[in-house]
C-alpha cells in the first residue's frame, strides 16, 4: 500500500475536534486520517502518526517513513506552515493529513460526486 502526507493548515483546537467529531457521523473512508499537533516539528508529527488506529491494514513503518520523507523533501512548506502556526497564537493546531492513495483518490472523488 503507498502513502500520502501532507501539512493541509493551521485551524482553532476547537475547530479542530468538531470537524473530527462532524466525520465520525458521516460514512468514512478509512484510509484518511487527519492529525493535529501543537508543534511544527517532525517528532510532534510522529508521535501524532502513532496514535492513529491502525484497523486500516496499515503498515507503520511505511506511514512513518512517509513523514520523514515528507519533511525532508518540503523545507519550504514546513518552514511556512511553522510561521503560521505561530503566528495563530496557543490555540491552534496544525493539521496534517496521512491517507493510502485509493483511499484519498476515492475521498476526492466523493466530494467531485464522481463514480
């Protein structure tokens, strides 16, 4: 199975968690999940990443080495989502998505009302 990550924005704590409690009432795709962390950093990420229920099929090791390869690939990226993490202030999150690639193709294809 291929992996995808990608830092999608920074959003209010509050915000955050209902939006994730809006999608546990609506049909999932399994394979996307979105994380949040208080920290820009590449272990703030991981430690996100292991708490994801791994129900999936997921192999660890290929998420987690995704996220590494993520952020060593995209030091622009990271650098301003970093700036805009902290210039939204304590109260806010930096949200990450990890999704397989059927899963998330499927997901946008949902949302396009594709078949």
């Amino acid at each position: 199975m291929k992996y995808t990550f990608e830092i999608v924005g920074v959003s209010p704590v509050l915000y955050f968690f209902d939006r994730l409690q809006q999608n546990t009432l609506k049909p999932q795709y399994t394979g996307v999940e979105y994380l949040g962390t208080y920290k820009c950093t590449l272990d703030a990420l991981l430690e996100s990443v292991e708490t994801i229920p791994f129900k999936q099929g997921w192999d660890l090791d290929r998420v987690v080495d995704t996220v590494v390869k993520f952020w060593l690939d995209n030091s622009d990226s990271i650098q301003y989502w970093k700036t805009r993490l902290s210039d939204a202030g304590r109260d806010n999150l930096l949200v990450a998505r990890v999704a397989d690639i059927k899963s998330l193709k499927a997901e946008f294809e949902s949302l396009l009302g594709d078949k």
